[in-house]
C-alpha cells in the first residue's frame, strides 16, 4: 500500500489544498467497507448523489460510501451499478426529454462512449480523505483551482521528462 500520510504531506506541501484530497475505492461487498463509514441513507438518513457524497468527504473529512441508491443516473450507469436499458442505449429515453439539445444518435453516441464499470461488477464507492484513509485506494482525487493544476501538471511533466500530455 502507498504511504498515503507522505502522499498528503506533499499535496498539502505543495499545493495547499482548500479540501481534502480523496482516496477513492470501488468495493465488490460490503465486507469492504471500513467500520468507521458513512452510508448517507443508513446513518443520515438521506438519499443523495456520488457528488454529494465527494462533496462531503472532500468538505466535512468523512469517510463515505455510496452505492446503487445513493447515485443519479449517469453516475449509477459509470459506476455499474445500475443496468443499460434499451430505451437509453438506443439514445431514445434521453432524446424524448430533450437531454442537452442532442438528437437521439447523439445520445446514443454519449452512452456508448461513457465510461463505465461492468453492470454489478462493485457495489459501493468508498472514499475519505487521504490522510484517514485506512484502505488502499484505487484513486486519489484532488479538486484545485488552475494554478493548483497547472504546478501538479508541471511536476509530473518533469517528473516523468515527457513533454506534453
């Protein structure tokens, strides 16, 4: 596992973040999960999105996990949790709402492109601030404003000697 205190000693090091870094996790069960973490609709009793679930791990330090009840749609279909139906496939369900102002094609284009996990590959996404963290993470994410970006772009450029991304 990476040494996840020394990764957030270095963001905070450098680039002083206004919220926490997260270490995100997709997990198969909830076996998975740590004990110390939030699941929005069992211990606060409300149904939100994955958004508003980064939002709070990012903002409030907590540990979260959010599964197929706690996601919007196109979050549910990225992450697997929920099915594609025909009628979303084909691009006709979010063309008859007038989604974008894109035709049924392009709907159907967006779907096919979006990524995502296999259908009931993983049941939740947990997060928490890297520095509590007590699971190895699949992803850090880090929310910056431009300079915050542009001088973490800048280290791996030179990091790695590549000369563009």
């Amino acid at each position: 596992m990476p040494d996840l205190k020394k990764i957030n000693e270095a963001l905070n090091f450098y680039l002083k973040p206004q919220t926490f870094p997260l270490a995100i996790r997709m997990c198969k069960s909830a076996e998975e999960l740590p004990a110390k973490v939030r699941i929005p609709q069992r211990d606060l009793g409300i149904t939100i999105s994955l958004c508003h679930a980064i939002t709070m791990a990012r903002r409030y330090g907590w540990a979260m996990a959010v599964d197929k009840k706690q996601s919007c749609y196109a979050a549910g279909l990225s992450m697997g949790f929920l099915p594609l139906l025909p009628e979303v496939v084909d691009g006709s369900f979010p063309a008859s709402l007038g989604l974008r102002g894109r035709t049924q094609e392009q709907h159907a284009e967006f779907i096919q492109n979006m990524p995502k996990f296999e259908y009931g590959r993983y049941q939740y996404v947990l997060m928490a601030p890297v520095e509590k963290a007590d699971f190895e993470p699949q992803v850090i994410l880090f929310y910056g404003n431009p300079a915050q970006v542009w001088i973490l772009l800048s280290g791996y450029l030179a990091g790695t000697g590549k000369r563009g991304l």
